[in-house]
C-alpha cells in the first residue's frame, strides 16, 4: 500500500499525558553508560535519589514520547531507518514530570523507488502543571520500501558541518555487550535490538544498538567532557545516524567547540567505522 501524502499530513496527536518518575531518570542514565563507577562522585546524582538532587541527562527528552514513527502509518516498516534526530530544551528536565504532548508529521519527500521516502516528524512536550513549554523534538526517517508514491521531491534539515581541523577534544566510551537489552527498557521493545534471529533476517550479524542509545552515549560524553556534568548546559542536541553500533563497541566521540556551539562525531573505533556524524550541541550562553 502505497503512502498517502494528505492522510498523514492531516494527522496529528495532540495533548496525549505522559508522566516519568525517578526510576525512569535513573534508568536512561545507566542504559547510557553512567554510574559504571559507583564512586565517580560526579556521575552519582544521574543514578542515586539520595543526599543531593537528582539530575537529569538531556537527552533522555528523546525517549519521554512513545512511537514517534508509530508503525501503522501505511509503510514497509522493516524497512524505516531512523535517520536524524533534533532536540531543543526550552528548560532543563526534572527529574520527574507529568506532561502533554503533541506530535505531527511535518512533511514526507518522494526520493524515488530505490532510495524511498523521507518523512520528517516533530513532538512537543509540555509541562501540565503550567502548560509551559519544556522540549521539542525533531526526527527524520527513511523508508526505504516507501519510495515513488507520487509525493513531491525535497530534503531535511541541511545537516550541520563539522570544522575542518584536528578535534579539540576526544572521549572514548565502551558499551556493553547487554546495552541493548538495557537501553529497550526506555521503551523502544523492536526485537532488531534483542532477537538475534530477527537480527539476522535484517542482515546484521547480531542485534544491534539502538540508534538513540549512541545519541545518549554522544550526549554523555559532551556533558562529561565539556560541561564538566552541568546538565543544565546543553539547549539543543542534533545529529545524523550513519552507520549501527553493535553492543561491545568502543566509541569514540571527536569534538570541536567553538563559543558555545559543539560539533561532534562518533565512530565504533574497532571497525573504524563512523556511526553518528553532522552533530551539534549548543550550550547555554
């Protein structure tokens, strides 16, 4: 069946109530890589309530909305490859929160029958308690069986470029070889991250790690490195997903500040293979 440009632009969700507590928070945190150390007295307040204030990573905004490319919108989704994701803070999260959300389809591009459609998606998450605006959220995805459905040619967001020189600075984190199947509790359940079988019907060896969980791992290591875990920092987080992670990866996360903007790239360092690459962090000013 083929996609239907004005059913899915008509469509919308809006005011759907979400909430997350503590465990929620502290879950995303380690499902990321934090608090491996238990002493590391600067990665304790992201997993433990106790003694101080909970902190929250920044990018578990991307996690808090559930099926953002949900799989009853007439595609192949076999086929959908999550392509770029966006986040803007207009505050720092809590460490728990009751929310409405809204989220649409913003556009959909025909590349073709062999390279698919492109289908961008934005959400919107509000803090009920004021109706104050506390995110955004921007993704786009490919679907690859999708494309020639007849809708009209185009492109995303034009991705951002990283300098032209040696990085500034450089962190390197190991995942786990269970990461995966830590990192689905957040609340993405697709059995390509947990059924080896599946795994290989999709053409990859083993199951592979969720393209958010590097995002996170990306994300931890800039508000490590740089932000010296000052979680209140980071206003926006982009980036483009290039290549799956395999649980049991090194990655290497290259990055470049200039003012308060970060550019940074992530490669799993044993295939030399870059796998999240176009991204940029901007920092409080």
């Amino acid at each position: 069946m083929a996609l239907n440009y004005d059913e899915l632009m008509a469509r919308s969700d809006d005011d759907i109530r979400l909430s997350y507590a503590d465990v929620e928070t502290m879950l995303y945190a380690q499902s990321i890589g934090l608090g491996r150390d238990p002493s590391n007295a600067k990665e304790l307040p992201y997993v433990y309530e106790q003694g101080q204030p909970l902190r929250t990573v920044p990018s578990m905004a991307s996690v808090l909305v559930p099926d953002m490319f949900p799989p009853d919108l007439g595609w192949d989704f076999t086929q959908v490859l999550h392509a770029e994701q966006r986040l803007h803070l207009h505050r720092p999260l809590p460490a728990a929160a009751e929310l409405a959300v809204n989220k649409r389809i913003v556009d959909i591009f025909d590349r073709g029958p062999k390279r698919g459609a492109m289908i961008l998606f934005e959400a919107e998450g509000r803090l009920t308690k004021d109706d104050s605006a506390l995110f955004s959220l921007g993704m786009t995805v490919i679907a690859r069986g999708d494309g020639g459905f007849g809708g009209h040619a185009g492109s995303g967001p034009a991705p951002h470029r990283a300098p032209r020189r040696d990085p500034d600075l450089r962190c390197i984190s190991k995942t786990r070889v269970d990461q995966a199947l830590l990192f689905r509790l957040n609340g993405d359940r697709n059995p390509l991250h947990a059924d080896p079988a599946i795994a290989v019907e999709a053409g990859f060896q083993a199951p592979i790690l969720h393209g958010l969980c590097t995002y996170g791992i990306a994300c931890h290591a800039i508000l490590q490195t740089i932000c010296d875990y000052d979680y209140t920092l980071i206003k926006e987080f982009d980036a483009r997903f290039s290549s799956p992670v395999m649980p049991g990866d090194t990655i290497r996360t290259d990055m470049w500040q200039d003012g308060n903007i970060v550019s940074f790239r992530c490669t799993a360092t044993e295939r030399d293979t870059i796998v999240l690459r176009n991204g940029k962090c901007t920092l409080a000013t």
